[in-house]
C-alpha cells in the first residue's frame, strides 16, 4: 500500500518570504500522480498543484512550484512571496496510475502554515 | 455553477441514532467517494462509487454504508453513530480525464459529532 508523510506538523513564514513544505512517499508503482491541495479556515479542499510521474519537469502554478524527485520519492511545495490568504492546511496526496484504483487519493497527514505579517 | 453540495454543513447528535449525510454534484461524475478527517491522520477514504449501482469499500468503511441510485447522489448512512465517528466528513467526484481521472472536486464537509 502507499503510504504519504509529511514531516512538519507546522510551519511559519514571513509575509513575502518564500518557504517550502516537504513530502515524502513510498510506492512500488511507476505510474502514479501527486498532488497538494490546501485548506483554509473555511475547511474547503482547494487544489493547489498537481505532478504527473511520468513528467521530469516540474509543476508550477504562479507562486506555487514542486520540485518533484521522482527516484527520492520526495515532492515538495514552495510557495514564494507568502500572502496573508496562503495560510492554512496544506496535504500532500497520492494517486496510483492503475484504472483499478479509481481516482483515490492517500493523503499524507497534514502541514498547517502560518504567515506572519 | 459546477459544485458539490453536502449537506448538513454541521450536525451533533448522540449514539445510535440513524443519520444520513446528503452529497449531491451537478457535473455528471462518473465518480463520488467520501472520506473522513481526522486531526494527526489526513484524509482517508470511506467508501467510493465508479457509477450508479457500483459502490465498494475504501480504507475506513466499518460502521458507514452508501448507496448510488442516481449518478448525481452518494449519500453517506451512519445506522448507529458511535462517538469514533466524531469527524470531518467530504464528499468528491471526478470524471475520467485522458487515460486516468480528473481531480477531485471536493463538497465544502460535513462537521459530525457524535455524543
């Protein structure tokens, strides 16, 4: 079974800094997809980012980017010039590439990210 | 809007009482799970649906059962809440998406108590 970790319970950053949420996991798999989603206060699931593994370059969506190490198994997230709104829950999640495992998602089990004005 | 709906947004009640926690999508999903929150364990799936009728367990399904009479409906069943059952509570969907699936669009969540 696949397992996802994330190691920081919680994390803090200066408003405008940059800083970097880690994420490992652990498969057997070749085919799969990563993905980190955040969760405001308000509890909503937001999708932030999402890798494919079969991809070498890595995501990046505005201020978000991974840096995806495919052989590491690590997928971490680096958000640049924090704003107030980018605190919250951010999970780490893991979606296996086989059509028998539907669209399930692992989820590691959380990072909550201060932003200190 | 493109959405999923649950409902109730919060809901106490005490052991052994039947409850039923509604999840509707107007997307025409092929595919709705639901999944639990707990504080130190992140996400975890209860149950999941590939399409009306189909229904299977996930990681956590002890104590919940679904059903899927209508592609636009999952609905979660707690015949007899315990208090472990005391959760944050999501319903997603998603479609299929070239050869995998779509992300999953996740309703706002249900917070349970159970006392």
């Amino acid at each position: 079974a696949q397992t996802v970790t994330q190691s920081q319970p919680e994390m803090s950053v200066q408003e405008a800094e940059t800083v970097t949420l880690s994420c490992t996991y652990d498969t057997s798999e070749s085919d799969y997809y990563l993905f980190w989603y955040k969760q405001p206060p308000s509890r909503q699931m937001i999708l932030v980012i999402r890798q494919e593994a079969y991809k070498q370059q890595n995501a990046t969506e505005n201020r978000f980017s991974v840096n995806f190490q495919k052989a590491a198994k690590s997928f971490s997230l680096k958000i640049s010039d924090s704003q107030l709104g980018d605190a919250a829950m951010y999970f780490c999640a893991y979606r296996s590439g086989k059509k028998s495992s539907g669209d399930k998602l692992t989820f590691g089990t959380g990072t909550r990210l201060a932003v200190r004005p | 809007e493109a959405q999923v709906t649950q409902n109730p947004r919060y809901l106490i009640t005490v052991t052994g009482k039947k409850l039923t926690v509604t999840c509707s999508q107007n997307m025409n999903h092929e595919y709705m799970s639901w999944y639990r929150q707990d504080p130190g364990l992140g996400l975890r799936q209860i149950y999941y649906s590939m399409n009306v009728e189909v229904t299977d367990k996930g990681d956590v399904p002890e104590g919940y059962k679904v059903s899927r009479k209508e592609k636009r409906n999952f609905p979660l069943i707690l015949e007899s809440p315990s208090p472990n059952q005391t959760s944050l509570y999501f319903c997603a969907s998603s479609y299929r998406q070239g050869g995998g699936y779509s992300p999953l669009h996740f309703g706002n969540g249900t917070r349970l108590t159970v006392t």
